[in-house]
C-alpha cells in the first residue's frame, strides 16, 4: 500500500538531494493521484518574484512520480520520458500545489498529467504533460 507514510519516507529517500531542497510535503495520496506542495522561497524566483519555471517543471515530475507510485501501489524505479509544460500565468510569492494524475499505467510505460496552482486560486499556473518508462525487474 502506498499512504502518505510510505510517500513521505519516498520523498526523503530517492530523490536528488536539490529536489529536497525544493521544501516539498506531500498533501495528499489517492489511488491514481498525488498533490504535492512547494512551499515559495525567494531561492525559486527569477528576479522579478515570479516563481522560475524549472522550479514549476521539478514539481511537476516530482508530483507525478507519487502519483504513479500511488497506482502501482508501491514506487517503481521510472525515468521520464517527456514532460510538456505550459505556464499560464505567473507565480508570486505563494506556495503552490501540483496536483498530479495518472492517466494510464502500462507494464512498460506511464503517462499523467499535473496541474499546478496556487492554494488560494485554483486556476492552473501551469499544466504539464508526462511520460514514464518504468523500469521493472525482469523486463
């Protein structure tokens, strides 16, 4: 089973040690989806206060790796594939959420989508699209 426990204890464990450095908590696990939280740190804005896009794409991945873990109920080793992101408005000062979903889990691949956005606007700051290869034992 794959609770919060077992993505928390996820989250200190395989990560690099700069996506840790993201401050990220995990909101909430279901069965085919993950929200995870970045917690807004002057360390994630471009000059201008809005939060960068490689810290929205990092979420994003992050995100989406919780919620495959929470469909296969367990984590998997996976790498991704692709990621299309599209930033929609800017980030300024918040903390944001990813709420990512997976929409299909194959014996070789998965495939999710996340929506970013703010805790207090649930319009999307960004939307992404995702490909896994999932890297099973025996394949």
């Amino acid at each position: 089973m794959f609770d919060r426990a077992a993505a928390n204890d996820l989250l200190k464990t395989v990560f690099a040690r700069w996506v840790q450095d993201l401050d990220l908590s995990v909101e909430k696990i279901d069965a085919d989806s993950a929200v995870l939280r970045m917690r807004f740190s002057d360390r994630l804005c471009r000059d201008n206060g809005v939060v960068c896009g490689q810290a929205l794409m990092s979420l994003a991945d992050t995100a989406m790796v919780f919620a495959i873990s929470a469909t296969s109920q367990g984590y998997l080793p996976m790498t991704t594939v692709d990621q299309t992101c599209h930033f929609l408005r800017p980030a300024m000062r918040t903390d944001l959420l990813a709420e990512a979903r997976v929409l299909r889990l194959g014996r070789t691949m998965a495939f999710g989508s996340v929506s970013i956005s703010t805790p207090t606007d649930p319009r999307p700051v960004a939307v992404a699209q995702t490909a896994y290869a999932l890297m099973r034992e025996g394949r």
